[in-house]
C-alpha cells in the first residue's frame, strides 16, 4: 500500500472507530455508514476520497480492518471500536489456544486484574503467535500470554471472532493466563 493509501486507510480507521464526527458523520448502532455518505463528508473535510480508492483500501489493507456490508452499499471497521457500537457478532467456539500479545511493561498489572478491554469494547486475542508478536510490539518490548480459551469457553465465557479474524471477549482472568515471570 502506498503512503497516500495509508493515510487514507489511518483516516478511515479514525472516523470509522473513534471519532465519526470529525467529518460531522453518524455510524449506525452497528458500526455502518453508507459509503457515498462517508466519502461525501470526507470530501467536504479536505480528504480526497472516492470509491474506487475505498475499494482498494478495502481489499488491501494490512489487517482486513474494513468490510463492505452485503449488498456493497456501507462500510465498517471490523473491530477494534472505541466509540459504542454493536457488531452483533455471533458468539463462536474457540480454539482451544488463543494468544494476546502486549508489553512487558504491562505484566505486573495483567497479574493483578487479568486481561482488560481498556478504550476497546472487547480484549483481542490471536489464534496466532506471531500476529500476538506484532501487536504487543505496538507497545513496547512485546510478550506473548498464552490464553487457556477452551478452558473459558467451557466455563461459560462468550467469545466471537471479527470478520479480520480477530478473536474477541470481555475479560480473560488471571487463572486462565500464562504470565512469564
Ligand atoms: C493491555 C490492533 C495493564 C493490553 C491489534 C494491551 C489488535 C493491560 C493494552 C487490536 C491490562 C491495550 C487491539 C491490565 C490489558 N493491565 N495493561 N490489566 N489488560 N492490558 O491497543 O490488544 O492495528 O487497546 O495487553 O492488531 O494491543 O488497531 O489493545 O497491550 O487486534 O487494527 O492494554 O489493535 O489492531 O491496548 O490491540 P489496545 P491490543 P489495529
């Protein structure tokens, strides 16, 4: 992707997760808005913005972040929201090994409360360890927390998986973690 589309793509990933009225948009109750609406706000906002440039980011987005709804008509960002909407995804059996990547510097207080979603709706967790690897890169020297996720979904604990493949859930408590010393 080149660093026109990036910047676009960081754009979208601002308006679509954190803050729609940047460009005086509203994103329905589950994360969508229709893309002539989208592209004609970010027009008036000075982005230049067109469908075929949407399309394309779409499509090659590092992480999948965005999807088109069925009918092509809106878009979303697939997770990641900071903002209130509901995805309305269905709850899904996990792997039996779920992943979550994040920093050292963070450990101490993982060890106290367990994971938490912090600014996110949901904590994400990865069925692989190295996208684990490059997510707790974002925050420091990165460690990876093995998640007994099996073992939680056994014990009632609802997960679902974001149309990026994204593992999602609300807490994941320190019995279920392995914490490196
Ligand atoms: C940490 C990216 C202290 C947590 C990625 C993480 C992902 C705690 C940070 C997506 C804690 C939150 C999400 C506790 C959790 N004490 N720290 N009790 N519980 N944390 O960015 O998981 O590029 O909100 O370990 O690919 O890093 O945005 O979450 O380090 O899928 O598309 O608090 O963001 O995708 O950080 O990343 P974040 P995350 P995008």
């Amino acid at each position: 992707m080149n660093n026109q589309l990036t910047k676009q793509s960081k754009f979208l990933s601002l308006v679509l997760r954190h803050k729609p009225s940047k460009i005086g948009i509203t994103l329905d109750p589950q994360g969508w808005i229709d893309i002539a609406t989208l592209i004609a706000a970010a027009q008036r906002h000075g982005i230049a913005l067109n469908e075929p440039t949407l399309r394309q980011i779409v499509a090659e987005n590092n992480k999948q972040r965005f999807a088109f709804s069925p009918d092509g008509l809106r878009i979303r960002a697939s997770q990641g929201h900071s903002i209130a909407v509901d995805l309305a995804l269905e709850p899904e059996t996990p792997p039996e090994i779920l992943y979550h990547g994040t920093a050292i510097r963070f450990l101490e207080s993982i060890r106290q409360t367990g994971l938490e979603k912090r600014s996110r709706h949901h904590v994400h967790l990865s069925s692989d360890y190295t996208t684990a690897i490059s997510v707790g890169q974002r925050h420091g020297k990165p460690v990876v927390l093995v998640v007994q996720a099996g073992s939680m979904a056994t014990a009632g604990f609802s997960f679902s998986r974001s149309a990026n493949g994204v593992w999602l859930t609300d807490h994941v408590p320190v019995e279920y973690l392995a914490i490196p010393e």
